[in-house]
C-alpha cells in the first residue's frame, strides 16, 4: 500500500512537469510578454518604454529559458521559465497585478469557496441519491417515467436560469434572504443558503438519473434476487444491499472532486458576490492577470491529482477485493 | 443587385460536417446492420420528434451558413468599368429571410408586442413645454397608427389567422405521408391512416407529425405576427429578440457540433492506437491525456481564449472584416473547447479497442499477415463507430449549455456574434431594474431549453439503440 502510494506520488511529478509545461507554452510562447503588454496597456499609442516598464514590473524582461547575460546557475535561474513556472512547485505563485501576494489571496479565499462547495456536495450527493432510490423503488411505473423525464427536463436547463430564477424568486419576489453578498463568520450562512439550494437543484437531474441507471445495474445483480428469494422485503433489498453495492461506482465517480471543492465554483461565486478562488478566477480573467489564472491552474492541477490518488484509497476503502500493489 | 459570396471558416467546415453526414445516411442505407439500428432510432417517439425539432434548427443554421457581401450601388458619375466595391458587412441568408425583423430597430427596450417603448421619455410637446409620455414604437404596431387600443383584436385575428394556416399546411404534409405510407404497405389509403393514427408505423411517424404540428403552429405564427410587432420584444439597442434568438441558434450549432468534429481526427486516432499498440505508445498517448485532464476544464479555456484573443488583436491584418474576425474566436473556440474535451472519447475507444484486439477476427487478420494500418482500418475502426456516433449525439448539448456559460463568463464567443451566451450576458444588468426586462432572458433561456431538450432526448435513443450493452 505504502510502496503504492509513493509511486502514485512520483507519477504525479512528471504529469504537473506536463501542465507546467503546457500552461508555460500558453502563457508566454504563443504570445510574447511584448504582445501581453501591448494588450493590457491598449494597443494603439503604447510607447516601448512603457511595454519595458510593464515587463520590469512584472519580472517578463528575461529570456525565456536561457539568460546569456547571467553567471553561472544564473543562466538558468533567470529566465521567465524558471522564475514564473517552476517556482510554482513551492506554492510561490508570486504576485497579482494589483500588488498581492497571489498565495496569500489564496488561503485567505479558500474559507468562503470550501463554505459554499462542502455543502453544496454534501447535501447534493444526498438528493440525487435520494431521488434515484425514489425512481429506482418505483421503477418501471409512471412515477419512475415522470421521474426521469423531470430529470432530463432539469439537465437542459441552463444552470444560469437556475441562478437568475432563484435570485429573482427567492430573494427579490419573495424577500427570504440577501442576494448576493457574504459575511464572515457564521452569519455567513444567511448568505450561503441560495447559493447552495440552486446549485442542489441545478445538478440534481443529471446525478439522479445517473445514479438511477447505476442502481438498475446493481438491481439485475444475481445478489439481488438470491435476496428476494430469502424473502427479504424490496425495501430491504433495496437500502441493504443494491445501496451498499452501488455505492462503490458512485463514491468512486464523486471522490476525484472532492478536492477540487477547495477551487470553488466560478459561476455561482461571482454571482452571488462570495470572496471565493471562483470569483477570484473570474475577476482575473476578466482583467487579463495572467499570473492569477496561472496560479489556478497548478493548484487545480494538483488538486485533481490528489483527487485520483484519493479515489485509488477509496477504491480499497468500499471495495475490499481491490487491494493496490 | 450583386454580391460576392463569403465562406466562414465554420460555414465550410459546418458543410463539410453536412457532407460527412450526408454521405453517413448514404453508407447506412446500404449496410443492414446500420439501418437496423437507425430504425430502432425511427421507432421511438422521443426519437422522431426531437429529430424533427433539431431539423428545424438545422435549418435555421443552415441557412444562417451561407454568407455573402451585398454589391454596393456605384456611386454617381463612376465609370462603368469601376472596380465593383461590395460592402463590409457580412450577410446571411438567414439575414435576408429576416430582414423585416433586422432593419426594424426600436430606440431601445420594449416589451413583448408593446406599441411604446418600456420607459418614459421626455419630449417636447408642439405647441411649447415638455412631457413625460412612454414614446410610441417607430416600427411595432405601426400598421395600426394611433389606434393601439386595437392591438389585442389585431394579434388575435393573426393568431387566429395563422392557426388556419397552420392546419392546412399540416394537413398537407399529413395527406403526402399517408400517401407515400399506403404506398409503401400497398394497402388503401384508410388502412394507412388507421396505421398512422394508432402508432402503428414501422417509423413512429404519429409523434413526427404532432411535434410538427407545434413547430408549424409556431413558425405561422411568428410569420404571421413579427412583421408588425417585436414578438419578443426588443433589447438594449431596440434590436428585435425574435432576431436575435434565431441567428442565436447558429452559434450553437456550430459549438455543439465543429467541437466534436475538430477533436473527432485526434480522439480516434490516438484511442485505437493506444488501445491496439500498447507499450510506449499506450504510455505517451495516456500521459497527454492526464496532463490534459489534470488542467481544470474551465480555466485551460479561459487561458486559451484570452492568449487567442491577444493573437486575434496583434493580427488584425488577417481579418478581411469584422465577420471574419468573430468568425476566428468562434472557430478557436470550438478548436479550444475540443481540446478539453476528446479525452474522454479517447479514452473510451482505448477501452473498446484493448477489448476488440483480444477478438478472434481481429486475432485471424493478424495470423493472416495483414498489416496494422489495414486492421485498425477494416477491423477495429468499423467496430467502435458506434462510441463515436454516441459521444458524438452525447456532446452536443453540454456544449450549447457550455457556450452560454463561458459567454457569460466572458471567455466565449466575441462579444459581436449573437448567442444565447451573448444576450444572457447583455440582458443580466437590466435584471435589477423596476419592472424587470425579463424578455430576452426568457427568450434565450427558452431556444436553448428546446434546442438542448431535444437533443438530449435524440441523444438518449441513439444511445440506448447502438450500445449493445443496452439491448
């Protein structure tokens, strides 16, 4: 197990090597740090003292990957690639455009993101599998077709309605609660209850059915009808036995996200005004600060790498005839 | 009056989709198995009346494809062997077909079939002093002068109108089906009625009508009442909604499915080569599919689309007119949202491919000395077409609801080509206002609700008919 994990660890390194790589590609080979100034200063009647200015402040004056005028390990040291890519593997993201310590803004707005994405995921995965089982226990009636085809009316549902119809009914017809906004500490949860119940419902139909189609495979299962022939009730079949069984694709489907709840969500984030990495995402992208969006990028890079050594664990976990080697 | 055509990158390559899948229903009506499948398609409801409605988009998007530059008249005096000048803006026919709609720009909001104008304006009065009336429509209800208090009488006898039309060109698309279907079964024509009505076609052709019914109904009559109101109301600059919604139709076709059809060449090729090669090969092919994964969807868009949009600013010497540069971050877009997402597809037909090398036709081909190209070709392709088909129909409607997103988000399409995206996003600051401008929301919200329903219904069918899994 341990050998295991180390390797899946060694494994990581070459794969982040490769975002790095590609983000580094994007950020500074298809475009020069030139054309980057000239866009963000405005195109026409831009001085070249000033793009120089733009690259000295930004640290975009040295040589992408090898510095002739330095000495020594300064020839390597100095370049663009080594000061603004590599260094991201000791989480030093440098700083933003309007002066802050980008990883500093990070921790800071991983408290807000984690109160609205936690919950959302909790009380999600709770209603999809809720609603399935309803489906599943009802299968082939009208319930369960009805059901199903709320599910795929739901899905084909822009999840920006769901955003703007929510705040529109809950908060400005029906004056239940703020519409945007966030405050910290626990008073925060007046302003997180919207974000969270639409955000449930927007994903509700496509996890339900989902989540229905896994528990008919389980229900076809020869345990399932060895447990009817016991005498066993449906109710029982169903919640002892298809609900532990399905458990295992669906567990392992969700846990590759969970550390990804830490970059928060875009949309609902800015929507609603909470200090996350979301809208911090956002709002760099809308003022172009590339030194943001590459930040995000490593660490959701690295995120989504913890997320399949996770699911690897949890496979062992809930599954006890997988056991990694 | 002449005009000089003009080939869109996405329109040559949307044609080059259409000419893929025209000759797709050629190959399927040959091959027994594929007809067999494609028939099980037919025989579903859902199957044919959401294939109704995407062809009624279809249409729309066709004819929003075909571009051109209308001849400017030469100006006076200007000798006949003038060099021809065609104006800058890009046309569709769609535009043409439209142009009541198009050319009749309000001052700004109004709401659906209003005479006036959403919010009170000051004027000047005739005879001196000032006042605060709503401005009447320059082009909404104008047919009716000053006597908008007849406006309910006049939508209602042009509903009433167009539902006679309606019904009659449904009875006539109604009365040639039955004859080519009596035809077919050779017995009378009550026979194929009785067949049709009780759904007992081979093609569930009673759901086909009944959904073209309601795609009829709703055609007549924005036929029959856009050209004297803004159905829809107007937006922000006093453009029509109903107008916008329609070109808004293309853009989404044209993500849903150039995504697909850019990533499909890579996603192929490299599955069945990891699948079928294996060693180092399979390591490499796998290793950028991880890195690829491992970068949030999201944002590799966002960082992509913001460097395109830098190279686009720097190069304007590339863009003929301003369609043409639209045109570019719409087709990087599809090229960026491709990149995202073949990994899944490749890694799906790496699975299948891994299966199908154990087969023993595959395992004679090989005995036999055929050559790896020939066997990934005749044996291996053919064999996971159906994955293909099936992420293919899967695809489309995640990415309509995805361009809306990244639109709002500001990473979509450029801000001058009409999308859903586009006009959530020109519509959301009006949100706050008292009372609400909710008709181009609602207008957006409701084509792409209709447009990803059905194709998510048409994708369900396709799926449960060629996945063997679920026979």
């Amino acid at each position: 197990m341990f050998a295991y994990m180390l390797r899946r660890l060694l494994y990581a390194v070459p794969i982040l090597i490769g975002v790095n790589l590609v983000t580094f590609a994007l950020f500074f080979v298809v475009n020069s740090p030139d054309d980057m100034a000239r866009m963000q200063l405005g195109v026409k009647r831009v001085t070249p003292e000033a793009i120089e200015r733009w690259k000295v402040e930004r640290g975009y004056d040295r040589p992408l990957f090898f510095n002739t005028a330095a000495k020594g390990s300064g020839q390597v040291t100095e370049t663009i690639f080594f000061r603004k890519s590599l260094r991201m593997f000791t989480f030093d993201f440098g700083r933003a455009d309007d002066g802050r310590d980008i990883a500093q803004e990070i921790r800071d707005r991983m408290g807000p993101s984690l109160a609205l994405a936690l919950p959302t995921f909790v009380l999600g995965l709770f209603a999809s599998v809720s609603f399935a089982l309803i489906l599943v226990f009802f299968r082939a009636s009208y319930l369960d077709f009805w059901g199903v085809v709320l599910c795929v009316a739901m899905m084909s549902i822009s999840s920006l309605f769901y955003i703007i119809g929510g705040q529109w009914l809950i908060s400005k017809l029906w004056a239940l609660v703020p519409i945007s906004g966030y405050a910290p500490g626990l008073d925060a949860w007046r302003f997180l209850v919207l974000p969270v119940v639409i955000s449930v419902i927007a994903g509700v139909g496509s996890n339900a059915r989902w989540y229905r189609t896994i528990f008919l495979e389980e229900i076809s299962r020869d345990y399932v009808r060895t447990a009817r022939a016991k005498g066993l009730s449906e109710r029982v079949v169903l919640f002892r036995h298809v609900l532990k069984n399905a458990m295992i694709p669906i567990l392992t489907g969700v846990v590759v996200v969970i550390p990804l709840l830490f970059m928060g969500s875009l949309l609902v984030e800015s929507f609603f005004g909470i200090p996350g990495l979301g809208s911090y995402t956002i709002d760099a992208i809308n003022a172009q600060d590339f030194a943001v969006v590459r930040a995000m990028v490593f660490i959701g890079s690295v995120l989504y790498i913890v997320g399949l050594i996770l699911t690897d664990i949890s496979y062992t976990l809930v599954d006890p005839r997988v056991r990694l080697e | 009056m002449g005009f000089l055509p003009v080939v869109l990158w996405t329109d040559a390559l949307f044609f080059v989709l259409l000419a893929i899948g025209a000759a797709t229903i050629v190959h399927v009506r040959r091959e027994a198995p594929l007809r067999a499948a494609w028939g099980r398609v037919g025989s579903r409801a859902a199957g044919m009346a959401s294939a109704v409605i995407l062809l009624a988009f279809l249409v729309i998007g066709i004819a929003d494809s075909l571009h051109f530059r209308a001849q400017l008249s030469a100006a006076n005096g200007a000798a006949e062997s003038a060099p021809v000048a065609h104006s800058s803006e890009v046309l569709s026919a769609l535009d043409v077909l439209l142009s009541s709609l198009r050319t009749r720009v309000e001052k700004t909001y109004s709401a659906p079939f209003a005479t006036a104008l959403y919010a009170r304006e000051t004027v000047e009065l005739p005879g001196g002093g000032q006042s605060r009336i709503y401005p009447r429509l320059a082009w909404g209800g104008a047919h009716l002068g000053e006597a908008t208090g007849e406006r309910d009488a006049d939508v209602a006898r042009r509903i009433a109108t167009g539902l006679a039309g309606a019904a009659g060109g449904w009875i006539a698309v109604a009365a040639i089906l039955v004859l080519m279907l009596a035809r077919r079964r050779g017995n009378g024509m009550s026979e194929a009625v009785r067949a049709l009505w009780r759904g007992e076609t081979a093609l569930a052709w009673r759901a086909a009508l009944f959904t073209l019914a309601c795609v009829l109904v709703v055609t007549i009559l924005a036929i029959r009442l856009a050209p004297y109101y803004h159905v829809f109301g107007t937006d922000k600059v006093g453009q029509d909604v109903l107008y916008l919604s329609l070109k808004s139709v293309r853009t989404a076709l044209i993500i849903g499915t150039l995504t697909t059809l850019v990533m499909l060449p890579f996603a192929v090729a490299l599955g069945i080569m990891a699948g079928y090669l294996g060693g180092w090969v399979d390591d490499v092919i796998q290793y950028i599919y991880t890195v690829l994964n491992a970068i949030p969807g999201v944002l590799l868009i966002a960082a992509a689309v913001l460097m395109m949009q830098v190279v686009i600013d720097t190069h304007p010497q590339w863009f003929a007119t301003a369609a043409e540069r639209a045109d570019a971050r719409l087709l990087a877009l599809c090229l960026i949202l491709g990149i995202t997402s073949w990994t899944g597809l490749c890694r799906l037909l790496r699975g299948e491919t891994l299966k199908l090398r154990e087969l023993e036709y595959v395992q004679a081909a090989r005995a036999f000395g055929v050559g790896t190209a020939a066997i990934l070709r005749r044996h291996v392709l053919p064999n996971v077409m159906h994955i293909v088909m099936i992420a293919l129909v899967m695809d489309f409607s995640g990415l309509v609801l995805a361009e809306a997103v990244l639109s709002y988000v500001g990473i979509g399409v450029d801000p001058t080509t009409i999308s859903f995206g586009t006009m959530i996003n020109a519509a959301r600051a009006e949100l706050a206002r008292e009372p609400m401008v909710w008709w181009s929301l609602m207008a957006a919200f409701a084509f792409m609700f209709v447009l990803v329903l059905s194709a998510n219904l048409f994708a369900d069918v396709v799926r449960d008919a060629f996945d063997p899994r679920r026979s």
